[in-house]
C-alpha cells in the first residue's frame, strides 16, 4: 500500500510566517515530502498514453501500433495468452492461433488510445487496450476463454483485479481454451515445454 503523508493546515500557515531563512527551509521540505509522495503513488498514477493504428497482431497478446512512422510492439497488460509456437524447440500451444484470430477480429486496422505503465525487457509497451465501446481487450479475451489472468510469479504482473473472476466464468462455461481438459498456463508452458526442448531434453507437458 502507498505511503501517506498528512501536513496540517496551521503548520503551513506557521511556514508561511517564519523568518526568510526557515521559509525557504520550510519550502524545500514541503518539496521533499512532494517528492516522496511521488515515488510512493502506485504505476497506474503515472500511466501514460499511445494512440495508434494496429497494424500487426503477432499473438493473443501481443500487437504492434502505427504511432506516426513508428511502430511499436504492445503487450496487453494483465494477460496471457497460448503460445502460438515457434519453431521446434518452442512449440506452440492448443488454441495458440485461435487466441491470436480472437486478439486480430477485435483491434486489427483499429486506431485506438492505449493506456500503458511500463516497457518490459523486450522493449515492449505494457498496456490496457480499451475498444471503442468501452470494453478491455484483456477483459474481453480471458472472458471468452482465450487467455489466462496472468498470475506469473505470484500474481505481479495482473493489474486488473476483475480477470480471475471472469477466467473462472469461462471455465465453468467450458469456453474457448476451457473446452479442453489440461489446459497448461503460457508460464508454465513456457518455462517446463521450452526450456526442456532448448537443452534437448523430453517434457510430459507438450
């Protein structure tokens, strides 16, 4: 939980009256407390905004943005979608490319607003992608069954609280991803499957 910082109104009232020196001692304190209050606010206070075209849908998860003459690679926040495979030793998963299909008939060719907190290690935006009706993408993909509230590494990437609900919705529905029995989260598919396959060993999850 963020820090809290409190300054009573007669205290400032008492800074504003003190000699010169402790005045703009006063104030640099004040600038201190500002600073700190900063550093304390959570990631979505200092979210920040890319607007562009969707040009490329890579994955269930994963697209590119025309912003300008730029493109840029946005991973969607809070999710994570089957793996669609790459090469031999990255195979990919069950509903990898029905994921990616489901990602493309909602954001292809769209120009959308994206509210974004952070770049990942691949240089990626991470990034809530609202449609035009007001729905998340994210929202709409784990409730359709065609991705995972992403709970990697203890739950620290899943900003959106809402998403193990709607997950647990689709399975009980048997929808999308749900209609198969076993389904393996991308994480652990990720880190069982390929890492296996990339030393030449044999894995019993793909």
């Amino acid at each position: 939980m963020a820090a809290r910082f409190f300054v009573e109104p007669m205290h400032v009232f008492h800074f504003l009256r003190a000699r010169p020196v402790r005045r703009l001692g006063a104030l640099a304190l004040l600038a201190g407390v500002g600073w700190l209050i900063n550093l304390s606010l959570p990631s979505q206070a200092r979210a920040y905004t890319i607007t562009g075209r969707v040009v490329h849908v890579a994955d269930g998860d994963t697209l590119t943005v025309l912003v300008g003459r730029a493109r840029q690679r946005i991973r969607l926040a809070s999710i994570d979608a089957p793996e669609t495979g790459h090469g031999r030793e990255r195979p990919g998963q069950p509903y990898g490319q029905a994921a990616k299909r489901a990602l493309s008939a909602l954001v292809a060719g769209k120009t959308l607003a994206l509210t974004c907190y952070e770049r990942d290690h691949y240089g990626r935006d991470i990034c809530d992608v609202p449609l035009p009706d007001g729905r998340l993408v994210s929202q709409v993909m784990v409730a359709s069954g065609m991705a995972w509230a992403n709970r990697q590494a203890g739950g620290k990437y899943l900003r959106d609280a809402s998403l193990p609900g709607r997950e647990k919705s689709a399975r009980d529905r048997r929808l999308g991803l749900w209609q198969r029995p076993g389904a393996v989260a991308p994480w652990e598919w990720r880190s069982k499957c390929w890492k296996a396959l990339e030393v030449g060993r044999s894995s019993p999850i793909c």
